[in-house]
C-alpha cells in the first residue's frame, strides 16, 4: 500500500494501481487502501487513463 501512495503522489497512476490492488489481495478489508485506489482511479478517469476496475 505505501508503494502505492508513493508511485501515485509521484503521477505514476498505472503502477500504483498496479501496487494498491495487489495490497488488496493481501489485506482485502484495508479501508485506506480502498479510499487510495478510488482516489486513483477517480484522476485516472478525469486524465482519460483506462483502470483495471474489476
């Protein structure tokens, strides 16, 4: 999760998806990585940016 943050505070939107569902995977119920990936995936849609939404 905090490579994430780190990745997506630095605009490398796609890896840090890539980084926050992989968090998911280890901790499903994870509420600020939850909060983070929709964060994400909101500038994702406003930059054009395809999400890997499930």
């Amino acid at each position: 999760m905090n490579l994430g943050a780190i990745l997506h505070l630095n605009g490398k939107l796609q890896e840090a998806e890539a980084n926050y569902l992989r968090a998911l995977e280890l901790k499903p119920d994870d509420i600020i990585t939850q909060s983070n990936l929709r964060k994400l995936w909101n500038i994702m849609e406003r930059q054009g940016l395809k999400a890997s939404r499930e």
